[in-house]
C-alpha cells in the first residue's frame, strides 16, 4: 500500500448528504467519500474495479454501495465486491475530526511526485 | 489559610476535586477497602452534598424530590470523617508544592490528588445562546430554572434529539410545556440507536405530543432579553419560553491541563487512572482511557473501582475500559443499546421486527459473537445481551433462537416447523384478526385446505398485514406434512419477504408515509434497505401519496437524482424535451450554442424525436441547463422511469393522407402527461393515419388516427421482447383521448410493480383487466383520470430550474476542496 503523506481537511461532515457521497479530485484521480445513514465516512478512489464506474454516483445503503454502472455491490469498509462478483475497489484512509472529514493522500496525490 | 494543616495528621492527605458521582464513588470504594488510610478533603462546585446526576430527568418530570436523589448526606461525609467544601470550587494546582487553591483563596496540601471534574454540557454559541430562558441539562441549578418556566405552561424547544435531550423533553411535557425537538441528526439518539428504533421512538415520542423536527440546524435563539423562539437555517420559526441545550457533553480537563498534566480530549490515564503525574489521578467524564472518553455512569463505576485498589495499595488488573449501554429513562419507553452495533464489515446482524407489538430488536453479530445490540419495545432482555457482549461468549448454539432473548436460549430447537407444531392451540398466530393456531388447524383438516390462500379464504388469518403469513404457512407445512410445499412468493429483494404487489397494498392499507414506516411496519430484515427495493418503496410512496410524500433523492438512481443520464464514462448526456418532436430555430440555436460553450463532443437525434448531448460533464449541468432553459425548454425526462416522449408523424397538418390532427394530439399528451413518476419509462406516439408512421403500435399507449376518430393501443414494446400493442378501444373527441390516456396512465402507475414496463404487466394481469377498468367503467375512469391530474399538480415542475437557479442539491455538481489549514 502507498504510504499517506499528508492528511487534508475536505470539511465538515455536513456537507456530505446521508446516503450520499461527495467527490475529491486528486492530481492522480477522484477519490468518492461516502457518509452512511449512521452518519460514518468511508472513502475509497471513485471507480469500480469492474468498468471504472464512478461509485459516488452509486445508491449508499448499509456499509454498502451499488455502483451506478452495472450494479455490482461493493462493501464501503474494505471495497470487496460483493455476492457472486469479485474484485475490489480500492480503500482510502479517512477519519473525522472534531466533526470535520479527513483524508489520506499520498504523495502523488497531492502533487508532490518528487517529495522524500 | 490552610484547610487541613499537615502537622494534625499523620495520614496521607487524599483531596478530591469534584462532588460528583464519579469522585465520591471512588471515595466510597476507597473507605470500603482502607476506611483509615487517608485524610480526606473533597471540594465540590455546586453548593449542596452528592446527588445522582442520571436522575436529574425523574427530578424534573416529577417523578422524584431532590431528597430521592441525594447519594451521601451531611452526615455521611462526617461520619466518615470527610471534609467537605461544597460552593467553593478548586480554581489551581500547584504541583511543585503539592497544594490545591480553591475559589475563596484557601490552600490546601495533599499527598495524592484526586480529579473528578466530570465535563461541561457544549454550548452552541449561536446568536442568542445567552439569552435568559436558555440553559443546558446538566445539574440541579438547571432543573431549577427550567420548572420556573414550565409553571407557566407555554413552548419549550429542546436542541438536542440524543439521550439527555429526550429525557429533557419527556420531563418538560410532563410538566406542561408544549415541547420540540430539534435533532440535527436524521434520527434521534443516532448514537445509541439505528434508524429503526430512531424511527419508533420518534413515532412514541409523536404519540405523547412532542414535536421531533429531524435535520434541523438552529441558526439563531430569537429574544430581546428572554428567549421567544428559535429560527433554523431553513428559515422555519419555532416560538419558545425555554431553550434547553442538550446537544452534548465535554470532558472537563482544564485544571489539569493548567497545571501541566498531559490532556488530550479528556486527561490522559493509565489502567489505575494515574495522570501522568504518579500522584495525581483522575475518574469520570474527565478522562481519557485508551483513547476512549466516556459520558455513562457505569463505566465511571468502574474507574472508581480500580483507581480505589491503586490507592488503597490493593493489587489490580485495572481498568480495561468499558462495553456501554444505555437506557432511556423514560417511563412507558424501552429503549436499550449496547457495544458497537454500527454493522458493516465482518459482522452479521439479526433483526427481529414485531409491528404488531411494536418490537424491534437488531443484533449484530462477529465471528459467533454479539458485538452490539438495539432493543427497542421489549428490553427485558437487554441485561442478558449486555451480559453476552461483555463475556464475549460464543453464540453461534443459540444464534437460531438469538432474537427471541434468555428464555428460548438452550430451549426448544431453531427448526420453525417444531416452533409452531410446539405451540398451544390457543397461541395467537394472526394479531390482526386475533386467529390462534388451534382455529387454523382445525380449518386445514376439515376443510382440506392446502394453499396459504385457502388459509386467508376461511379463516382470515394473514389477510390483513400478511406479516404472519410464514407462520401460516408453517402450520400449514406442520399440518399437511409433506403434502405441503410453500407457495413461490418473490420477495422485492433479500431485505424482506414481501412482495411488490403486498408492499403496495399494505402501504395505502396501514397508512404508511415514510421510508422508515414501511420499513419498521413490514418487517424489514435490513436497517435501511438496499438499491433495490429503495427505489421501488420510494416509487410507491410517491404513487400513493402525490402531493404529500417527501421524495427520497438518496434512494433514486443516480439519473433520476441528477436529471441525466450517466455515460460509460462517467459523463451525462441531457435531452431537452421537443413537445410531440416539434423544435424551432430558436431552440436549435441554443442547443448548438450549448454545445459549442461546453465542448459538448457528440450530438445525436434520438428515437423519440429529440436531440441528445452526450459526453456533458457533471459539473457543467447546471449550466447546460440554465441556456436551455433561457430558450425555453425543460427536461425530457430521457432519464426517467416516467413519461419520455410522444412521437407524432405530421399528421393532417401537413400530410395529404392525414385524418386526424395528430402534432397537436401530440403535443397536448404530452403537455398532460410530462413529469410523471411511473413504475418504469413510458413512451407514447400519435400517428395522423393508419399507415402509423409514428410507430405507434410498439409503444406503450399508442394513438392512430382514422377518419371517424381515434384507436388506443396499449402494452407495446421495442425493447428486447418486441411485441405489439393490443387495442384497447376506439374513441371519436380529442377529450376522450386524453381521458382515457391518462387513466391508463393511471392504472398502470397504481397497479405495476416497480420496473415492470406495461407490456409485461398486461400480459400478467391481462388486457380485460385494463378494459373493465378503463373502458367499460365511465365511473372508474373519470375516476382514474382524476387522480392522475390530481397528482401531476406537483409533478410538472421543471427539475432542471430547480437546478440551474434554486440551486437545489447544489452539492451533487460540486466537487469537494482542501480546507485551508489553520
């Protein structure tokens, strides 16, 4: 796994719609933030293992989200595909803060593709 | 002046910061293992002995005195020899020379210190929050000023749906206040409970007459010098006499972090609740164990317990921190929440609904053991659960019996079938009808019924909610043996057993107007659904409640959220609509001109008679939209299950062979029927002749002009499974045209199951059905057609404006940035 440099502040969790996701672009990609009708965040990189469906588009229920492409169902907490589907989109380290999300870039993500 | 001067006592000094639970329950452990080791002082801020804080709620409601809640006495703390200093709180610490400077400047040395300064209710520093008439909930002086008010009656408003606020709530109804919550969460207590049982208590909470407003953000307390009322940010007034701020608790760290200790959230302590000074130590809501700040009582009881072996010099494992789980201290409400019930990953979870009783309980599971539970209605069995979590014993034996709690555990066997042949004849088996298993029996075997439906026929039994009929079914299977096989009910999806045609049913029947009712009412086995029966519920909802039901954005699919449809890419494409297929320059200019502004790379005519802009970034929506709305044209809806478009041919407009004006039928269905929600899309066409150059035959309501008047066909398709339409009837006016399309239209979305185009449903319910109802019966469509115009009152509003200049669900088209670090 990439190593995080740098954790970045996207806001409160408010701006965020239950059930819902937001979108971050990164210099390398779009990471998909998630917040559950139990008003947790999961984040995982905004495309689906299977044909780089944009997941934040997807309907949010449980710890799950069902990509808005061809459906395939993927759990928000580790990104496996679900049921009889394999593949597994990839996690983003994501934490709240004093009510205000977190996440976890590496370096390339941030734009420092020579740093340490 | 020094409090207790070192030289009249050989003992070790014990001081105590805090009069609280916390503090004297460690005393009381202390006294009870060492009752002579120390010399203690303790300083309290509030000016009276310890009292029990978890029962400011009965105080308030008045169900208790404050003499029922007083712990320890006057004459506790000199029997015991304790020097009390209620009033005069500890304001320093003075580690270097070990002493402790209270507010009236008296010093006082200890030997070990101890902290027990709890927390502080949080303040939301609104405009207004200082107003008279605003308090928190957090001690006696509180409930002092919140009675005042209520003697007068009038509102109150409680901001703050968790635990404290509820019991706030309930306490101030009791005493005559007129009481609402205001709850920035979408369920109240979401920290102890799931939506369900948010859902339910809600609903108890509504049934005693207070108001729970969900989602509700306060952006200022209103009053010139006492509080007259609270505004949210949506702009809504709420009158108040009393603002109660209930929102949360803060550990209280700042004397230690004055004097130097190491405070994170709360003070940081080991498993002996040493700070990281070895002689001071701290308990309670002040503290921060393993990460973990805690605001319940037990597991301050806890603390008390290891901190007293420490310095009682007694060996100890320590404190491993706390399992947690609460109890709303409301008379007539069970509520019950223990560990970590959140779900997800790993775990498994066991629901358990009785909406007869009004019972929900939710257990989740992880490798063979509960890791949290939810009771609401029935907590009887809360202890055990909490018991079973806190042991991490293995449950896996038990799990078939789980939900129905101790009793049944190591009792009778998981298999249903034995569950019901082991119940007494005079079990009741439908609640509803109040049927017991002995009448349905005897039924079976008299009469020889075999079917569940038989079962409903003579003895009504599951006729009415149906949420008993796996039980009949089971009696069924006990009775009959292997005659017996259960009848193929296809549920909606893996969240519950009942089908479309039953949820639809049930859902005008019970009367059920939200996602969270239906849910709760039928039994769902999941906490909040799944994609697919999300939308198909919201769909239903929406049907059979126009202009009432609330539509649910976050369980539509993402075209019908955002008003495009989404690419393989990830783009959209956007159709405006032409009306019957018609377009002007005008409209052509600003489509090109669109395109031309937002590098919109392909642009296509669709089937329908319209144009397609395909590859539109999701950011650009909104402006797309705005420039087609300027020309004057409005969504297509060529995203939606709803009406997409009305083909035409040019009709006797233009054509030499036309009969009948069929651009302007056109355009007038499709004026009539633009906006609607249906089970799935729905196309139609007119064609101005026989020679039906609008393909009207594969659509799903189809018009052919002849020269006496008008031919509807219906349940067309050229989709997958190609078929023609059947006719349904001839009519001669343009009026009987519309009448009779929109009460098909109507029938159709009151009847189909969601995704089920009108092909299919005719051919499931057959083309008489729609004739007897449509056709024969003038009464039934006038009746139809009615409720159809009736529900497009809400529906014909442009969801692109809303988008392009109301900014409604602006955040759907707008990224997330960096916030600038502080």
């Amino acid at each position: 796994m990439t190593h995080i440099v740098n954790w970045v502040n996207v806001g409160p969790i408010a701006n965020i719609p239950r059930q819902g996701a937001r979108t971050l672009q990164t210099e390398t990609d779009r990471i998909a933030i998630f917040k559950t009708l139990d008003d947790q965040v999961f984040a995982l990189l905004d495309r689906c293992p299977h044909k780089d469906g944009p997941l934040a588009q997807g309907i949010v229920h449980g710890h799950f989200v069902t990509c808005p492409l061809h459906n395939m169902v993927f759990s928000l907490e580790t990104g496996e595909a679900q049921g009889l589907d394999d593949g597994c989109a990839a996690k983003v380290e994501i934490r709240l803060i004093d009510g205000s999300v977190h996440v976890g870039l590496t370096a390339e993500q941030i734009g420092l593709r020579h740093a340490g | 002046m020094n409090h207790v001067p070192a030289a009249l006592t050989k003992k070790p000094r014990l001081v105590v910061i805090g009069n609280g639970m916390a503090g004297m329950r460690t005393v009381e452990e202390i006294l009870g293992r060492a009752p002579d080791k120390y010399e203690i002082t303790v300083f309290g801020a509030e000016p009276r002995v310890n009292y029990n804080r978890i029962m400011l709620s009965p105080l308030l409601s008045g169900e208790k005195e404050f003499d029922d809640i007083v712990i320890n006495t006057h004459e506790w703390y000199q029997e015991n020899r304790i020097h009390l200093f209620s009033g005069d709180p500890v304001i320093k610490i003075d580690r270097d020379r070990k002493v402790v400077v209270s507010k009236s400047g008296s010093e006082t040395a200890y030997d070990q210190l101890l902290l027990a300064t709890g927390s502080d209710p949080i303040i939301i520093p609104v405009p207004g929050y200082k107003l008279s008439g605003v308090v928190t909930f957090r001690d006696v002086d509180d409930v002092d000023i919140m009675l005042k008010v209520a003697e007068n009656g009038g509102p109150a408003v409680v901001i703050g749906g968790g635990l404290l606020g509820l019991e706030a709530a309930v306490g101030l109804q009791a005493r005559g206040m007129t009481v609402t919550v205001l709850h920035l969460a979408g369920h109240v207590m979401e920290r102890q409970l799931d939506p369900s049982a948010g859902y339910l208590l809600a609903q108890e909470l509504g049934r005693r007459g207070i108001d729970v407003i969900t989602e509700a953000d306060t952006a200022e307390i209103i009053g010139t010098e006492c509080v007259t009322g609270v505004r949210l940010k949506d702009g809504r007034m709420i009158p108040a006499d009393l603002v109660v701020m209930a929102v949360g608790i803060r550990p209280n760290g700042r004397l230690g972090a004055d004097a130097g200790l190491t405070v994170e959230r709360g003070i940081v302590v080991d498993d002996v609740m040493t700070t990281s000074d070895p002689d001071v130590f701290a308990v309670g809501e002040c503290v921060q164990h393993r990460g973990q700040c805690y605001g319940l009582v037990a597991p301050l009881f806890e603390m008390a317990k290891s901190c007293a072996d420490h310095l009682a010099e007694i060996q100890t494992d320590g404190y491993a921190g706390s399992v947690t789980s609460t109890k709303l201290k409301v008379t007539g409400v069970d509520v019950f929440s223990a560990g970590d019930f959140s779900g997800g990953g790993e775990t498994e979870e066991i629901v358990f609904r009785d909406a007869g009783r009004g019972v929900y309980k939710r257990i989740v599971l992880e490798d063979g053991k509960i890791k949290g539970a939810v009771l609401y209605g029935d907590t009887s069995d809360g202890g055990w659960y909490f018991q079973l979590i806190k042991d991490g014993q293995d449950v896996t034996e038990l799990r078939d019996t789980l939900a129905f709690g101790q009793a049944f555990a190591g009792g009778a066997a998981g298999n249903p079938l034995d569950a019901v042949a082991a119940l007494p004849d005079d079990a009741e088996i439908c609640g509803c009808n109040g049927i017991c298993k002995g009448t349905i029996v005897s039924a079976i075997t008299e009469k020889g019924l075999t079917t569940l439906d038989e079962v409903k026929g003579h003895t009504k039994a599951s006729a009415s909610c149906g949420s008993c009929s796996g039980l009949v079914e089971n009696l069924l299977a006990a009775t009959l043996g292997g005659d017996y096989e259960v009848a193929a009910v296809k549920p909606i999806c893996t969240c519950t057993d009942h089908d479309h045609d039953s949820v639809r049913r049930l859902i005008k029947a019970k009367d059920m107007k939200s996602m969270p009712a239906v849910m709760q009412e039928l039994e769902w086995k999941s906490s909040d659904g799944c994609h697919i029966c999300r939308p198909a519920l919201n769909y239903y909802l929406l049907a059979a409640w126009p202009n009432e039901y609330a539509d649910h954005g976050a369980s539509r699919f993402i075209n019908e959220r955002v008003h495009a449809n989404i690419q393989k890419d990830g783009t959209y494409s956007v159709v405006p609509r032409m009306w019957g297929g018609l377009t002007n320059p005008r409209e052509l200019r600003a489509i090109a001109d669109v395109a031309d502004k937002f590098e919109i790379p392909t642009v296509k005519v669709t089937g329908g008679q319209r144009i397609d802009l395909l590859g539109v970034k999701k950011e650009d929506l909104p402006g797309v939209w705005a420039d087609l709305n300027a020309a004057g044209m409005v969504s297509g809806h060529a995203y939606g299950k709803s009406l997409r478009t009305v083909k035409t041919c040019v009709g006797q407009e233009w054509c030499r062979f036309g009969t009948q004006m069929s651009l302007s039928m056109g355009v007038e269905l499709e004026k009539m029927t633009w906006g609607s929600w249906m089970p799935h899309k729905f196309k139609m066409a007119v064609s101005g002749c026989p020679r039906n150059c609008a393909e009207a035959t594969i659509k799903d309501f189809g018009i052919i002009a002849t020269d006496g008047g008008w031919d509807l066909h219906v349940g067309g398709n050229g989709g997958i499974h190609l078929r023609g339409t059947e006719l349904l009837c001839k009519v001669t006016t343009g009026d009987e045209v519309k009448e009779y399309c929109g009460a098909f239209i109507q029938l159709y979305r009151e009847e189909a199951r969601y995704l089920e185009r009108t092909a299919p449903w005719i051919e499931r319910i057959g083309l008489k059905h729609v004739q007897e109802r449509v056709v024969d019966d003038a009464q039934n469509r006038v009746a139809l057609f009615n409720r159809f115009i009736e529900s497009q009152k809400t529906a014909q509003i442009d969801p692109w404006a809303e988008r392009a200049s109301k900014a409604v669900d602006a955040h759907e088209f707008k990224s997330l940035s960096l916030v600038a670090a502080e």
